[in-house]
C-alpha cells in the first residue's frame, strides 16, 4: 500500500485516494510528427525496474494532477512535486542519487 | 531418459522407487549455442522444445536467473480459452487450446489438462452484445463457442447467483473445450522433455547484458560467464523491459503486479470455470478442492511480486456478490506475479532491432493459456525468420497502427 502526499492540497493519503496516469515527462508530438515519434510518445516506456517518474492523480481528494518519484522494485517513494514542470526538481534527483548511489537520470527529456 | 507409464509405477513401487532418473540434467553452461533463450518461463522451455522438435535445432540453453517455472508460469490461476475476437489471435490461442489436447501424451508428463468449460459471465447488456458478436466471431474462426442464457448458466454451475441485485446474469460465453491444466507440470514437462533432446536448462544463471556486434547479436553476459550465440530470444514476461535495455531499444510495455489467491480446500462444488468481468473476478475448484481466485492488476509500475490489499478487496467483494456460499471461506495463500502489458493487450511475438535477437512477452495477464502455441509459432519465428502465428504480432505494429486489439474481449486479467 503507497502513500502519497498531494503537492496540490497537503494530504497524505493511501493509494486507493489516488490514480496512477502513467510515466511523467514524456515529450509530446503534434499532427506533422513522424509514425516512430508517434510511436515513442504514444506507446514505448522506460518500464525500469528502480526509479520510475510518474503522473499521479487525487481522485478522491482535490481531483489535481501532480508528478511523484518512486522506487518500482521497493515501492519507496522518493517525493512528489507540481504538475507544473518539465523535469523533476533538482533536489529531489539530489535525495535519489544519494539513496540510489550509480543512478542517473539519462533518459529525462 | 525412461519413459513414464504406468509399468513403470508398478516397477518402481517394487522396487522402492529407487529407479526414477532425475526429470532434467543441471550442466554447466558451454561456451557457445546457436541459440539462447532467456527465461525459463512455459513460453522459453515450450520455445525450446519446439526449435528442437519441428526444427531439428537442439545446440539451445535456456537461462534462468531463478528456478524454472517461477515467474508467472508457477503463479497463474492456469485458465485456458481461446474464445478472442480478432482472427490473429485466436488462431494462436486456439493453436494453443487444441496442442494442450495432447499435451500429455507428447511429453510424456501428465500436464493435467482439464476441459472442464471456461464460462465468461454477461452481466450488463453491453457485454451480452459483446459476448454475442464474440461468439459469432468465434463460429468463423472455427472455434467452438455458443452464448448460453441464465438457465444454462444455472445448470452448469449452480451456485452461481443468477439474479443478484446489482448484476444478475443474462448469460454467458461457453466455450466448454476451455479449462485449466496444472502449470508447474507444463513447465517441468517442457524442461524434462527438452533435456531428453540434449538442450541445456540452466537455472541460477541470470543474464546481465546482451553483447553485439555491427548491430548484431554474439552472446550474452551472465551471472555465470559469458556465452556465444547466434541467436537470442527473450521470453522473460514482466522483465521485458529490463532485458530491452540490455540490447539497446524500448518496448510499448509497462510491467505490474497481478494478484491471485486460494482458499482451504472445501468438498467439489463447481466443475466449470466461471469469469465475471463485469465485477471483476473470477473462479475455479482445483483438483484439492481449494477455490482458486483472481481478479485485477495494480495500477502502477511494479517490480514487487506482492501487489496491493485492496484489489484483494474488490476481487473477494466481486465474488462474494457472485458466489454467495463463499461468503464464509477462508483464504489460505495470495502471491503476485509481475505481468507485462502492452497497448493494445496482444503480445509481442517478433524481431526486434538488434538482429538476430528475437523477442516473445507482452502476454500480460492470460498468456498461460497460450504457452503451447506461443513456443510453436515463436520457435518457427526463430528458425526460418517468419511464422503465420506470429505474423500480425510484430514490434512494427504500435508504429504503423495495426493493434491486435483485445483489451474489449478480455476486459479481466486471467
Ligand atoms: C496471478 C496471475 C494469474 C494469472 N492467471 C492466468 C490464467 O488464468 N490464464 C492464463 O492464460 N494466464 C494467466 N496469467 C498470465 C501467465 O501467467 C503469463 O502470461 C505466463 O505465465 C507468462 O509466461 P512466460 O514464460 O512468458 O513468463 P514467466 O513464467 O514469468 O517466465 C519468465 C522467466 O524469465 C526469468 N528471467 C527474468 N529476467 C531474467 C534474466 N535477466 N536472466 C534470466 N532469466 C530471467 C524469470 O525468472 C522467469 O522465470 C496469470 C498471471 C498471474 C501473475
Ligand atoms: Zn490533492
């Protein structure tokens, strides 16, 4: 059982108050893209087995989106930040690498 | 090896069972094969056996990090259909359903296949429709289907809860050449019988990296050396991705938690197998008599083999609501498995960028069932560079937009 805590409204709370969206951060490709950039935004996941950046929602609370870091073998959870970024903040990679020693973030775009 | 048969029970109770040879050999690994399989799962060892049984090919080792048939092969709830809607896919599933027939006998391990009938219950008038136009899908393909009503529903498994307040049952979707089989036995059956034919089953080898060369597959690096191949396949389900780094791509996959569960073992009181999609679980009796329950899969990313309460929850609440006289029951084990899901909820049978490196996953929550059919056609993948069974299954697909799309058809894990 997770639990999380919405950088919207402060609550924390069990999973089952929450909605997975899938990976965080993927870039996004509009009409004129290529069928292999389609491909990648639409359907290819990092899946790792460690770190994984997702897209969460408070479904049963202040209904908002937000971003959350998460071990996917230990269900550790590193932390949760705003909807409103591209890329997790630079703390939050700094108190993951310190847990995770050898882990990069290569693959972030 | 000896041959199992029932001269040779008789032999060995008088001689106090001292002549049993072991069922598979444990070499060390050689140097070099021309073909490796990585993962001991149904679908590596069914791939083995069928690369040296209808392709002569036998120079193979299958690596196994842990023990042969602990992934999701020794984890399912063992249901075996092939009632899908789209062609592609039931001519895989069904290729499957008919080489469990005979499974046994051509082995030579009782893989217990029972045809005891799959019954997906219609509870809403949209899955009714959707059963029906299954079933007709199913009377093209040649598979044997019939949408029954509540009656027959009743007759076959009458401790169904025909009309319960929330979702009474309008009928169902019978396939009664459907049922189960005992996994553990499809795994050790495979094993036994690919290393009567000389393959190497190497288990406690986990692969650590996939070495090329010029953008072609060499061999790969294991937990016990490295080994040469000229050909790799990857049958690894929920770790699919993981393997998909070592070689350099990225697969349409995520990977998570699937849960099952049984209860004590109670006297027979149902001899079908019963799905109820619509509340999401489903249910059979096994031979020792324990209820054997499944039901959802968690809704992130997971690596952890456990899975979350509450699906438990909702699963035993479906059920409950299904089957009333379960109410009292006590569970006695629940376990996870690590399942891979793809878009489209069709798997991934194909070649992938890295040449001469194949790979067979995305069979998600109900590949059990397919394991025969799936090593059949994967092994032909592998050894001519194209098979019927595995041609719409390609990698290529979620590029050019020709999905195998079953999510509809099997709206619940199993
Ligand atoms: C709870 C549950 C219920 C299910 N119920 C049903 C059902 O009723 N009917 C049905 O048809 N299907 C069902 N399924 C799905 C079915 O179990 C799977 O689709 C199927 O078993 C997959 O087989 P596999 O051989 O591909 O994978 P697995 O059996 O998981 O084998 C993969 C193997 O690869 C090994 N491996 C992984 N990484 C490495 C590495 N780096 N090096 C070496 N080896 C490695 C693993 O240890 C594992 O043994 C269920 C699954 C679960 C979890
Ligand atoms: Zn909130």
């Amino acid at each position: 059982m997770l639990i999380l805590t919405c950088p919207c409204c402060g609550v924390s709370a069990e999973e089952t108050e929450f909605h997975c969206g899938g990976e965080a951060h993927l870039k996004r490709f509009g009409p004129d893209s290529s069928d292999s950039d389609f491909e990648t935004y639409l359907f290819q996941r990092q899946n790792p087995r460690g770190v994984h950046f997702e897209r969460w929602r408070h479904v049963n609370g202040c209904g908002k989106w937000f971003h959350a870091a998460r071990c996917t073998q230990t269900l550790e959870i590193f932390g949760t930040y705003p909807a409103q970024t591209t890329e997790p903040p630079q703390a939050l990679r700094d108190r993951i690498a310190e847990k995770r020693p050898g882990w990069t973030q290569e693959s972030v775009s | 090896m000896k041959r199992y048969s029932a001269f040779a029970i008789a032999r060995e109770a008088l001689r106090h069972h001292s002549g049993w040879d072991r069922a598979w050999a444990a070499p060390a690994p050689k140097k070099r094969y021309d073909v490796i399989i990585v993962g001991a799962g149904g679908h590596g060892l069914a791939t083995a056996y069928y690369l040296g049984k209808n392709h002569g090919i036998t120079n193979v080792a299958v690596l196994e990090k842990g023990w042969l048939g602990g992934g999701n092969t020794g984890r399912n709830t063992t249901i075996i259909r092939s009632n899908y809607l789209q062609d592609s896919s039931s001519a895989i599933y069904e290729k499957a359903r008919s080489l469990y027939e005979t499974l046994s006998q051509d082995l030579n391990y009782n893989v217990m296949f029972s045809p005891r009938g799959v019954m997906m219950l219609a509870q809403t008038e949209h899955e009714k429709r959707g059963y029906l136009r299954t079933a007709h899908a199913n009377a093209l393909q040649g598979v044997e289907t019939e949408f029954v009503g509540p009656d027959r529903v009743r007759q076959l498994c009458p401790i169904i809860n025909i009309d319960g307040p929330r979702y009474p049952v309008l009928g169902a979707l019978w396939q009664p050449r459907g049922g189960t089989a005992r996994h553990d036995a499809v795994a050790w059956g495979y094993a036994r019988a690919c290393s009567a034919m000389g393959i190497d089953i190497i288990q406690q080898c986990e692969v650590t990296g996939v070495r090329s060369e010029g953008g072609k597959v060499t061999g790969v690096e294991t937990s016990k050396g490295a080994i040469d191949c000229a050909k790799l396949g990857m049958v690894v389900a929920g770790h699919s991705g993981v393997l998909a780094e070592m070689a350099g791509f990225r697969l349409p996959i995520e990977s998570v938690a699937l849960q099952a569960l049984v209860s004590e073992p109670i006297k027979p009181c149902m001899d079908v197998v019963v799905m109820a999609n619509t509340v999401h679980g489903y249910m059979s009796q096994s031979d020792k008599g324990e209820m054997v329950i499944g039901g959802g899969a968690d809704g992130y990313n997971n690596y952890t083999q456990r899975g979350s309460f509450h699906h438990i929850e909702e699963t035993v609440r479906a059920l409950v609501e299904t089957f009333p006289m379960i109410s009292r029951l006590k569970m006695l084990r629940q376990w996870g498995g690590i399942v891979d899901m793809t878009g489209d909820r069709s798997p991934i049978l194909s070649r992938t960028p890295l040449d001469g490196c194949f790979i067979n996953c995305g069979w998600g929550t109900g590949g059990f069932k397919a394991i025969p059919g799936s090593g059949w056609g994967f092994a032909e993948l592998m050894a001519t560079g194209a098979s019927p069974l595995t041609a719409e299954f390609g990698l290529e697909r979620f590029r050019e937009g020709r999905f195998v799309d079953e999510s509809v058809a099997a709206g619940v894990a199993h």
